[in-house]
C-alpha cells in the first residue's frame, strides 16, 4: 500500500516534513552529482515506524518534490504500488536488518561507483575519507540492480553495522540514523572517492590519516550537531540552486 | 528534397512529434556533454519510410529547435538541400544498412573519442558499459568527416549489427530503433567511456560485470520500458535547463 | 566578545567595508571550488588591530553576507561568541604570530588537500606556482580540526614566513597583508595545485620556471598593483555570478 | 594612443563591427576556459592597418564589452594608453612579423598551458588535434609575462609560420587571419590539449590521426567556410550564455 503526499492529507505533520526533506535530500544528491537518469533512490523513515518514504521509480534526483514521494511497508509481503523502484527491496532488507537506520540513498555516483570497481581500500584522504576507512565493504556478489529479496538481504548483510557498502560495478549504499545523515554520508563517500581516485593517479603515492586522527575525526567532525550543520547548508543550496517550487513555499 | 518543419505544414502530427523528438533529443546531447561547436548530427525516421529528419549543418546541439530539423531521403542519389550536413551520407548508409534502425547519433563527445583513439575494448565498469562490451567495434579506416557514400558504407560495414561503432581519432556513431533509444544509447556510451578511463588510471586495476550479470543488465536496465523512462527524464531535464522555447510551448 | 554588522552600527566605514570585502571573498572562494559544505573560514583584520571578522561557523562560502561575519579578539583568552567557528583559534595564533598578515583563508579545496596529502613538492608548472614554490611547509603534526590553542599555535609555527601551509590531510591555509591579497593567493594555490596533480600524472614529465623566472614573475605578477587587479575582477565576478544581495546595494 | 570606441564615435562601421566581435571573441574564451583572473589578451586588426583593437588590462575575458577595447599602434615605439595590457608588445612583435595575421589570442588556458609544461608534441587525436600536429613550437626562452620588445620578438620567431606556439610554464598563443579564425583555433588548441592529456594518462598509449588524414581534415574541417561556421555557433553560444548587454543590443 502506498500512498502520495497529496493522495492524503493524513500524514502527520512530522511524516509531511520527512517527505520534504526527502525531496531536498534527492536534489541535494543531484547538486552533489549523483544523477544517472532517474536511476538511484532515497528513503526515510520515522524511527521505528514500519513504513517508510521513498522516491518514485520515474522522478530523478534532480527534479523531486514531495508529491513523488510514495510510502511503502517495510514488509517485503506487502503489496507494493506500481510506481515504487523495483529496488525497494533493497530498501526493505536494510531496513528490516537495520534498527538503527532511518534513511537509505542508493546512487549509482561516478567517483564511487569507480572506487567500488577497483579493489582499492577506502582511505582516509580527507575528513570525508576518515569517517568511511575500514567501513565499506564490498558487495562482489552480483553488480544487478536489486531486484529479489534475497539478493537485497545479502547486500543488508554485506553492509552490516557500517555507514556504506560499496556495490561492485553498481553503485553505492548509504545509511544513516537519520535523512540528514544519510543525504550528508552520501556526499562524503562521493567526495572521499573523488579525493582518493586523484591521489591514487599521483605518482610517490599519498597519505592519509592515522588511527588516532581518525577517531577524533569521527568525534568531532561527523558528530550529529555537524552533521546537522552541513545538513542545514545542503538545504540552503537547494532552495538556492535547486528550488522545489518557484514561489519557495517548501521551507 | 528537404523541407522544415515551417516549409511544410503538411506534416503529419507522428512526423512533427518526432522532428520535435530530434530537437529535444540534440539539447539533451548537449547536456550531456556532445558539443563540439555546431558539428556531430541528430537523425531518426519513422520506421520503414525512405525519408528522414536530421538536423541541419549549422545548427548546434545546444542550440536545436524543431526549424532547424531538415528532411532527406535515405537514397544517396536523391537531391541534397544545401543546409544538409555533409556527413548525411553517413546516415543514408547506416539507414539503408539496417532497417532495425530508425536514429541515428553521430558527435565528437570527449570520452567516447579518447576511448576510440586507444585499443582498449570497453569492458562494463557500470551498468552503462554493460549495455555496450563487446558490441562496440573500431572504425579504423579513416578518421576524418564522413563526406563520400563508400566510406559511409565502410562505416556501416564496420557497424554491423551493434548499438555504436567508435570511429578512431573522430567520434561515435550510436544507433537505436527510435529516436528515445539513440539518445539514451549516446548517454550511456560516453558515460561508460568517462568511467572506464578513470578506472584505467588507478593502479591496480578494475573489475568489469561477468556475462551473466551483462545479459542480466541487457534484459532490465535497457529493456524498452526503462529506455523510456530514461528518455522521458532526459526531455524534462531539457525542458527545465535548455527549453526549445521560452514560452515553453512545445511539449 | 562578537557583534554583528547589524548589531553594532558603530562599526567605522573602513570597517564596514572590511565586513563587505569578507563576504565578497567567501563567495568568490566559492566560484574557485573552496566549498566543503560550510566549512572553512575567512577572515582579515584591519592593520595592527587586535580584534578581526571572521565568517561564522554556520554559513558557507557560497551564502556569505556581511550579517554573517563576526567580530572576534586575538587573544585567545578572550571570551567567544558561540557562532565563532572552533578553528577560530588558527586565526588568532597567526594574527598573533604575524604582524604582517591581515587576513587569513582556511579551505579543504579539493585540488590543494590532495597535493597535501603526497609529499610532492609544489612546483612552479604556471604563474601561480611560481608564486608558491619553496613557501608551502606542510603541517603534519595532526590532520584534525584545529580546536586549541596549542595546535593553532604549531600551525602558525609551521606556516612560519610563508604566504601558505599544506595541512597534510585536511587542507591549506593562507594568508595575505590585505584580504585582497589573501583570497587571490587562495585561488593562485588552488589553480596551482590543480594544474601540477594533471602535469604529474603524465608520461615524460613536465619543466617548471627557473630561480630567475620564478623571481620575476614574483616581482611583477605579484605586486601589489597585480593583486588588487585580479581581487577586482574576483568582486566584479560574484557581482555577476553570486551577488549579495538581489538588489546588489553592497558595491 | 589610443581610444574607446565611446571615446571614438569615429570609428568606420567596420571597425566598431570588428571591435564587437573582439568582446564575443573575449567571451567565447571565457566560455571555453581560458580565464585566469583578468589575464590574457585578444586583438585584431583591419587586414593591412598599422593599428590593432585589444581588450585592456583591466578586463577578464567573460565581462568584456566592445568599451573595454583599446586602439593600439602597431609600431611599439608609439606612446602607449596606460590602460594597455603589458603584453601589448606580444601582439605588436606578431603583427609585424606575420603580415597574414589578423588577430591573436594570448592565453592560460589549463590544458595548453599543462601540455606546454611537458615535452610531448601535439598530437592529432582528434580533429582538433589534427589542425595543430607539427604545428606548434614551444617558446623555451623565459615563462614570464612577454613585457619587451626583444622577449616579444623571440616569441614571434618561434612562433614562425605557425598557428600557435606554446609559451613553456606560462600559457599559449594562438593567431589567425581573422578574429574568427584566431578564436576557433584557441577553442581547438585547448580542446586537442584537454583531449590528449587524457589519452597520455591511460594505460597502452593511443592512436592519432596519419598525414593523409591530417591533411584531408585541414582541407576540409578547418577551411575557412569552416572556421566561419563555427564562429558563428560561438556567437550564438554568447549571446545565449553571456550576453554583452541585458538588451542584447549587440549583433
């Protein structure tokens, strides 16, 4: 069962603000390159629910409003509207594996999507790099879209308990605790490749940072008050570059 | 004998739709990074007619309207207007070649050109080169401006039954049975090429898709219905960043 | 203490102008590819003073405006607004280490982090890095943010002399007699660094200017009359491309 | 001496047509990459005058307007306006030394000014390519900015009978018959670099265009039919992208 934003007028104020900030996050996404067609999803959910909100099959990042979010259960059983991307299993699996995940972006991002078809380790390049090294794994299993249950569960349980899973000549999974955290990882893992791929072509090779500077990293610079902050900026530049609506009623 | 679209009013309604198709279709080449001043072409007919549209010598992708679309006849001895590209030769033969083909794409886009000037195969870094290894033959006879039919026909010849030739030191050739699948087949090669030759760079090598996930991608990601809908995403994004006219009034 | 431009009217013309040359830098930093959402910071002083402005921690480069500048003492004893940025002590410890520095950038641009993080040396490959090469120490002490006093201090320590310093897996800083001065010299690393990383990865190697050329174009490129003329054209840029305001009342 | 064209209302019709296409000329660059601050130069002149049209040393190239083009002599003993570019001499040294010149680009365009750097010769991989192959000198004798007459003049000479010559770890320049021709050819010089560099850094080297094909595409691409198309498409691509006045009063 699904239903849109102005199919029902139902939804909670706080549901109706997570559709927004899902149409921001996918613009977001857009502006930080993760467009491939309309290819690629984001999705959120209010902690704890067993529905979430997702990004229709047809609507690109890059032109999202919350009238093309649609809601779909976490159940897997569920009859599902057939508008919602074939990969929302993927998002059910990660969901159903992951308490502790309220928001998904999957995007077939170049620099990523490079990274993660090369056998390269994520370094810590830059601060974006220090909060992915040693936390995304590979999903070598099948570089398809996601398409069965049982092909999505394996990427859930290739990701485990970290932020990223990189899908092997496919794309990327992000996580996070929040849409705010998912949509702001999201633009770190894509920048962390970038980063890395540069250095990687450099002759005399490259540093990056240690364990130590690694943990305080995490600490600080990807604590939720940052992670809040940059989420408010990625937001700020849409309504500038991006707006959801030319009168800007969306705030 | 060619005429515009303003010449001649008695086009039919199919026929204006599609001389449309190839003006939203030369702007969404453009976005896509196929500009090389006003050079490369944009072609489609309806199927099985011994006529069809391409767009004319002087006119850039970035710049297409539906007036700037010109008509020719498949035959190579027919009259030529004057404003028709030179290398519309190129089009009669591959037209005349295959009758599966109804567009035809032919640009100077970047990556796709570097790629062509190497002898490396383009392997499936991506769902992108997927649709493409092993189907991308190397026209190496000449490199310059397709101006005479023999060498149309050798380009054709070195075509065969593939999506694209790379023709060496000069461009792509990109065909498709209708004019959605031409564009979206353009996108997908130069993007496959701009990835490939990052992943070339890195040290240590890249993995490619296996066979079974390649035909798996074949089936899905470029069924028709998904080239649809990639098409339909690439003319809203042109009807949002490069409108054919202010007022908006072609759809 | 802090204050506003809009808080405290009593701030002087030269002041006020100050206030406008910030703004206008953050965003002409902007337009040059300083952005990491809203991280980073500029700053500049009026000679001699021992107070400075200095972009807030929340707004970026991008939306920067004379309200989102703040006042901030040199000395680190001093109590601190809470929008001040933590790195606000790297300001005051090169302040205060150097006289002669009147405004200061800190970026994680992207092209000067990662020559960062090798241990390549900056070469004089163009004009801009000319002006560079042998004056950009790299600071490896941490890769962190720098939140105390200590660190800012072995920064400034590290920066000795020199127009900037690398910080190995974080980003740059640099510094100028004038904000005009500091932002171009920003824009002369970034460009510098981005030119070297595409010289070093070909086949063959590259020259760079002699001992002689590099002083000339120091002399000449660099002189105080060059600098101002590229900071006019930075201001006339973001009046065209980033404006302040709609109305453009900040001249 | 010199003299605005506002200054000037004097000026014969052709020569306020030539000064226009100086400014679409200047913006065209910008639009193809070669700002670096308000650096480098275009000029032209009448076939035959002893005087030439420059932009000034204050202007970049993407905010030039035909007021911000100066009349210079081409005699460099002829006393000077201030507001000339240094360089002027440059241009005046060519002028004397290539009666079929009628207008230069003087640039720091990236990727000519990189390949400068490097001893690789230029290479036909692409069209553009094939104008220049065998055809650009570099200028090894001094980086720095050309402020004499007997640097100016070195440069003349090395430049020779060609259409460009590479100024080592300082940039480009690029001279035509008409201020069509010496624009497209900067466009195809940086593009043959950009291309190139790219098809050196990837793995099993790359094919270029034969003499026989070198030929033919001089002959046909780059006939002056040719060139003029292009230029008009560059024209059109101004008064789209960057218009010389909101009203567009400029043809």
């Amino acid at each position: 069962m699904t239903t849109t934003v102005i199919d029902s007028p139902a939804f909670t104020p706080a549901q109706i603000n997570l559709i927004k900030q899902i149409s921001i996050a996918a613009r977001s996404l857009s502006l930080g390159g993760h467009d491939d067609f309309n290819q690629g999803q984001v999705s959120a959910r209010m902690p704890g629910a067993d529905t979430f909100f997702i990004k229709n099959a047809i609507t690109g990042f890059d032109e999202c409003t919350p009238d093309d979010i649609l809601q779909a259960s976490t159940d897997p059983e569920a009859p599902k509207d057939r508008l919602l991307p074939p990969e929302v299993v993927l998002h059910q699996a990660v969901y159903n594996a992951r308490p502790d995940v309220n928001a998904i972006v999957h995007s077939h991002a170049p620099h990523t999507l490079v990274l993660g078809a090369t056998d390269l380790q994520l370094r810590a390049v830059s601060h974006d790099g220090a909060f992915f090294e040693g936390r995304t794994p590979r999903f070598t299993m099948t570089s398809n879209t996601i398409l069965t249950l049982d092909v999505a569960e394996a990427v859930a349980s290739a990701l485990g308990t970290y932020p990223a899973a990189l899908l092997r000549n496919h794309g990327g999974v992000i996580v996070g605790k929040s849409i705010r955290h998912a949509t702001v990882y999201a633009h770190l893992l894509e920048r962390a490749c970038a980063l890395q791929l540069t250095a990687e072509r450099v002759p005399g090779g490259y540093h990056s940072s240690d364990e130590g500077d690694i943990a305080a990293k995490r600490e600080f610079n990807f604590a939720d008050l940052s992670v809040r902050s940059y989420w408010d900026h990625c937001s700020r530049q849409v309504h500038r570059l991006l707006p959801l609506y030319a009168s800007g009623q969306v705030s």
